[in-house]
C-alpha cells in the first residue's frame, strides 16, 4: 500500500500527463520529474543523452549491483492530438465515470506511474535481484531513443535477466510481436500540359501503379504466406498510409509521396520483402519511366525499422511474468514496441506486460481507469517481493 506522504500512481500520472512530450518536443523536464522522485529513494541513475542534448533516456536501479536483474521499460513520448476532438484538455488529467482522461494515460505515463508510486518499496524491501527502471525517448517514431539505453546496458558487467515493457495489455503476457519497415517513396516524373498526358511521365500513375502492386502483394502474404493464430492480425501486412501529389487537374504531376509499411511476422525475412518491393520499382517502373524522360525518378527510402519479438515460454521471464500475473496464457501482438529491440539487440529476454488498453492508444479521448492502474501496482508488488525472497 502506498503510504498517506507518498503520491498515489493517479497523483504521479496527473502530473505526467502534464508534461507536453510529444515525439518532436524535448523530454527532460520530465526527466527532472523522475529523478527528483527516485534520487531521494537512493535510486542509482544515469541520463543518456541524445547527441542534441534536448532528449535523454533514464535507468534508476535498485538493490545489489553484482547480480543479474529485471527491467521495468517504459517510454516518456506520446503522440501528437493535432485533428483530434478531445473532450476535455489532452495534457490535463480529466476524471468522469473512474475513467482518466489524458494523452499519454494509457500509452504509456500509466504504467510510468505505476512504477514511481511503487519506486518506495523497492527502495526499501531486501532486494536479492536488482530491478532496474528504464525510461527511454521517440518511442512512437520508430524506437529510436531505446537503442543507447540498450547500448548502455550491453556495457555493464553484469548483465539484465530480463525485461518487462509496459505498453499497454490490459496486463496480458504479451510474447512476441511484429517487425515493422516504413518507406517514403518519392516519385519524380515531368510536368506538362493534360491535353498531352503521354508525352510526359505522370507521377501519380506510377505511384497509383506502385500501390496496386503493394496491395496485391500483401494479399499474396495473406493467402499463401505464414501465418501464426495467437496474433490478433495472423499473417504479414503491407499498408499504405498516405499519399498526395500533383497541383491541378490540368497539369501532369511531377511529383508524388506516399509512405507505407510491412508489419511482419517476428520470423519472417523482411529483408527479401523489401528487396521484392524495390525490384518492382527497379524492373517495373522505372524503366517505363525513363523511356519517357531521363529525368524520371522513384526512389525508397527506409524511415523506420524495428525487430519483432519472438520470446520462448519456457524463457525465465515468461514464467516469472506469468506467475507475477496470476496466470498461465500468453498472448501476441500486430503492434510493435521497444521489446524486439530488447530481446535482439540487446540479448535481454522480454516480454509485453503493461496496464490499460491499446485500443484507446492514439486516439482523442485516451484513458485508462483506477482499477487497471491497481492492477499494474499488484504487478509489481509481486515482482518486489519475489526479488526479495
């Protein structure tokens, strides 16, 4: 239980959510934030800058130094609510119905949370593992900031048994999860006037032909490629996202941008995936393009890569999880987190383990209620007392 002189885990989120952290903003004032609440605790920190010096990453550690511990991960960074018909202020925590309002509440400053309110007692129990608190930066824009932190845990003596990530799954052990590769694609063709449209390279034509193909290629993956029935999504996707181009119906577009991704199945060689992707532009297009003008242009380029997650049962932190929780199923998800970057970068078995729902992620009006945030709290008061024993 939380003691009456320390914040509560919805106390620690109002003030969370405050911090206005979307990904294109810095995030250390709410660093400050966490170090003037774990430094008292006798919390061992360390900062990694970004090489801006405007972001940084935080490990707080607790217990012995000389024994192999368990990450709780989180990132500081949400998502933008630009378009978005919020009923209530988005970086102000709103309470109606038990429900709590707030940008970031479920994704993820809960679980963030969560982990401040019980920052206490693993400062105070007989720790025999250490747990160490890992907050990370521009999670949301392809998991960038978590790979100094990993290169810094990949530097210490002795190394983490495992690690927990706790983007929200209602408290589900999540196990494994997707790849992901995002592309920009750029199309160059030649401008002219629309009365003479073959003489020229339509940009739009040949990016409406490269989405055809990415959309027949995605049912191909569907009808034929692997598939795994524990992920809500079972097979590989590619997607589009967006597209825009041209100025005026009367003119020849020479220029269009799309971006789109591939979610892939953890085992799957996204490498050749991309590789039959670029072939297409290569073979296909392309040479049509220039055979009209040598100007012409389509060029990819790779905007986000994560690994996916792909963690053994039998793996300790799987059955630890497992047992923390109270239960015996697992399960997988299409979304990615900062897991595979854990599991096969940093050789760290992970798993997926957080409170609220990622359904409500990203959209206006997130929330996430007392009793999932009670929830994670018994989490990890299970975790404390079994680092204990």
């Amino acid at each position: 239980m939380t003691t009456p002189d320390q914040p509560t885990s919805v106390e620690h989120l109002r003030k969370l959510v405050g911090f206005d952290t979307i990904s294109d903003r810095s995030n250390l004032v709410l660093l400050d934030y966490l170090e003037d609440t774990l430094a008292p605790l006798g919390a061992r920190l360390e900062r990694i800058p970004n090489d801006t010096g405007e972001k940084a990453n935080l490990i707080a550690s607790f217990g012995p130094d000389d024994v192999p511990g368990y990450i709780l991960s989180g990132h500081t960074d949400v998502v933008p609510v630009d378009g978005q018909a919020w009923a209530s202020d988005p970086f102000e925590l709103t309470e109606r119905d038990g429900k709590l309002y707030a940008r970031g509440s479920a994704d993820m400053k809960g679980f963030l949370a969560c982990c401040l309110t019980r920052a206490p007692r693993m400062a105070a129990a007989p720790l025999k593992i250490p747990l160490h608190l890992a907050f990370s930066y521009d999670e949301e824009v392809g998991c960038l900031g978590v790979r100094s932190l990993i290169g810094r845990l990949g530097e210490w003596k002795v190394p983490p048994r495992g690690c927990i990530v706790g983007e929200p799954t209602s408290m589900d052990i999540v196990t494994s999860h997707k790849a992901k590769r995002a592309f920009r694609a750029f199309v160059t063709g030649t401008p002219g006037h629309s009365s003479r449209a073959p003489h020229f390279v339509n940009a739009v034509d040949f990016a409406a032909e490269f989405v055809v193909e990415l959309r027949r290629f995605g049912r191909e993956i569907e009808a034929c490629g692997p598939r795994d029935p524990l992920f809500d999504v079972p097979f590989t996707t590619t997607h589009i996202g967006l597209i825009e181009g041209g100025e005026a119906l009367n003119i020849v577009p020479e220029h269009c941008h799309l971006e789109f991704e591939l979610r892939a199945l953890p085992n799957e060689d996204v490498d050749a995936m991309a590789d039959h992707i670029q072939r297409f532009v290569d073979t296909e297009l392309l040479p049509r393009m220039k055979d009209v003008s040598s100007e012409a242009d389509f060029r990819l380029e790779n905007t986000i890569a994560y690994p996916g997650l792909e963690t053994a049962p039998e793996e300790d932190i799987v059955v630890v999880a497992k047992r923390l929780a109270g239960r015996n199923d697992h399960r997988k998800v299409a979304y990615g987190t900062e897991g595979g970057l854990f599991s096969k970068t940093g050789n760290i078995p992970t798993v997926v383990c957080g409170p609220g729902d990622i359904d409500r992620a990203h959209k206006a009006n997130e929330f996430i209620t007392r009793d999932e945030l009670a929830a994670c709290e018994a989490f990890i008061d299970a975790l404390i007392e079994y680092a204990s024993r």
